[in-house]
C-alpha cells in the first residue's frame, strides 16, 4: 500500500485489517442472524401498519439479537487472540512486547505464561459478559454444532 | 506502481514450492487434530475427575490463548528445557495441539447430537462398549462432524502464515521475502492471496461434496 502514496502506521493498518476481516464474518452471523427469524413476525408487523424501518429495528433486530449473542462471543474472542497477528507487523501489543521482553532479559517462560495467562483471562471474562447477557434475555441454551463453527468462507 | 505479469511470471515456481509447504503443514497437522481432538476428548470424558477436570481445563485455556503466541512458547522456550525443534515441527505440533481442542469440541457436540438411546439398545443387545462406539456412534457423527471438519481445515490453512513468525518458509514468508528483495511487495502478496483463496475454495468444496456423500438420507 505505500507504493499508492498510502502510509499507515502499524496500528492503523491491523485495526483496519482486523477490522474487515472479522466485519466479513460478523456478516455471516447478523445474516444468519436474521435468517432464523421467522418470515411471519416481518410480515404481521408489515401488515399491522408498522413502518419497514420500525420493523426492522424494533421487530426483528431485537429477536435476532438473542441469537446472535452466542456466535458473537465466539468471533470476539477469537477476534482477541487475531490480534496477536499484529505483532508481525510491529504493533505494540501484548505478543510483541512478550516476545521483545524475552529477547531483552532472556527467553523464560514465566514471560509467556503471563501473558498467555492474560489473554486467558480475557477470554474468560468475554464469555462472562455474554454469558450473564444470554441469561439476561433469557436464553440459556447450549450453542447448537453450527453456531460454534463459524463458516470460514 | 502497476501489476508486473513478467515479474508475476518469474516468482511463480518460488512461490509454488512454498505453497508445498504450506499445504504439507496444513494437511499434517489436520491430521494430528483429527486424532489429538480425539484423545482430549476421550480424556475429558474420562470416569476419573481430576484427569478430564485437567484435560478440560488445558482445552480450554489452548483455545483461549493465541495461536502466535503457543508457537513463541514451543519456539522459543522449549530448548531451556530440552525441546529443540525444528520451525517446521514447531509449526507442526502447535497447529496440531491448538486444534486438537477445537476437535475435541466437535466431537464432543456430535456425540450429544446422537440419541442415548442408539448407545443403550446397542449395548443391550451384547455390543462391546468399543464396538457400540465404532460401528453405531461413529457413523452417526460423522455427518455433524465433516462440515466443521472442514470449515476448520481452512481456519488451520489460513493460520499458517503464523508460522512465518519463527521462518518456516511457506508462502507468507517466501513472499515477503521476495517481496524486501526486490522491493516489489505487489505481485508476490497478490499472488499469495489469490493462491489461498483458489486453496480454501478447494478444501471448502470438498467438504462439501464428502459431506453430502455420508449424508444420512
């Protein structure tokens, strides 16, 4: 990109790199999202009166809301443990810093044990927000085969 | 800057051969999850609490880390301990062990989506529990099985450019190799892209059509 005249710093670049990819398959799972709301609920709205913007954001987006909590939690953590690809391009996160830290003060494996244990803990506490948030719109159903596997292409 | 076919041309059989790799490493380490996915669920169905309270606990905390920073680990901290690898077997047995959890996930809904009652009347009827599984259970997951299989055959291709964080020489390091020599970074990543697209698309399609082999009518 900078043979266009395009320069961006590290940080900038795998946000928007990130950024895309993961919105390509936050895509997936708004469609399939949307998908699984039955054609009645739309249809009934529609023939109620209701405006098609009002349906879709006071109708259906608020059902397929529920359902997409589980496979959002998913992509979101595996969108955390993505950035740790950012590290080959020099943004200074938390892979980087580990392993420039070990080739500072020797490579030992405590170093990678915190921070393993950090990404770790994130990871937990992405799954408790969601989770406490599943319960909270009521859903406590374990995720079905298809959800956990997010279609790769 | 404009797209240099005769360039394109000239890097091609480099990047051909590393494509080789790339694909020896993605399809043996599929391999080693298939298998691996197994063990860890067997272990973590294991009668004994503490052994799947531990295998559990060690999946869960492999799908919770990031990939790069297992390979860094084996990588950089194996040898203190007398683990020398090669970056090839590096990659290898990371990928291997990063995705054996994620198997060991898909077996384990599979086997939830089969009825108790097939495993029950089987064993009624004089199976030996290692038959029940291998002839009645195991067919039956296969279909819930081979489209996550899949789907997690491409995540594995698509994470191999990893590996060229500790200069496994498949296509991302080979490309960005070329591309620091001679200063042309457009026709090696372009031709990079469009080789893992043309890749994934292929393994995505034979997924698919295994799928609808085994496809319970």
């Amino acid at each position: 990109l900078p043979f266009f005249g395009i320069s961006l710093s590290p940080t900038i670049a795998a946000v928007l790199a990130l950024g895309l990819c993961f919105g390509a398959y936050g895509a997936e799972v708004v469609r399939a999202g949307m998908l699984s709301i039955p054609r009645g609920q739309r249809e009934a709205a529609l023939a109620l009166g209701l405006k098609p913007l009002y349906v879709l954001f006071f109708i259906e987006l608020p059902q397929a809301f529920v359902i997409m909590l589980p496979p959002f939690a998913n992509l979101l953590v595996l969108l955390l443990k993505s950035t740790s690809v950012t590290a080959l391009i020099t943004v200074p996160e938390l892979t980087f810093e580990t392993s420039a830290i070990s080739s500072n003060f020797g490579v030992n494996i405590f170093i990678f044990g915190y921070s393993m244990i950090a990404y770790y803990a994130m990871s937990r506490g992405i799954f408790a927000v969601t989770g406490t948030l599943e319960h909270r719109f009521g859903i406590s159903s374990r995720l079905t085969p298809k959800q956990m596997a997010l279609e790769p292409i | 800057m404009t797209f240099n076919f005769g360039f394109a041309w000239h890097i091609l059989p480099m990047l051909a051969k590393a494509a080789e790799i790339t694909v020896f490493v993605t399809v043996v380490s599929f391999a080693l999850s298939l298998v691996g996915g197994l063990l860890i669920w067997w272990l973590r169905t294991s009668k004994i609490a503490l052994v799947s309270r531990v295998t559990s606990g060690f999946s869960d905390f492999i799908r919770g880390t990031p990939l790069l920073l297992q390979v860094f680990l084996i990588y950089y901290v194996g040898p203190r301990y007398g683990l020398v690898l090669s970056p090839i077997q590096t990659g290898l047995i990371a990928l291997g062990i990063h995705y054996s959890c994620y198997m060991s996930e898909v077996y384990r809904s599979a086997f939830g989506a089969v009825n108790r009652g097939q495993q029950e009347a089987a064993r009624a009827l004089g199976l030996s529990p290692w038959r029940t599984f291998q002839k009645v259970i195991l067919p039956q997951m296969y279909p819930v099985v081979v489209p996550i299989a899949g789907s997690y055959l491409v995540y594995m291709f698509k994470d191999t450019p990893i590996l060229s964080a500790i200069t496994v020489r498949e296509l991302m390091q080979v490309a960005s190799q070329i591309g620091s020599t001679n200063f042309r970074y457009m026709e090696p990543i372009t031709i990079v892209g469009i080789l893992f697209l043309a890749m994934s698309l292929l393994a995505a399609w034979a997924s698919r059509v295994i799928e609808r082999k085994i496809a319970v009518p």
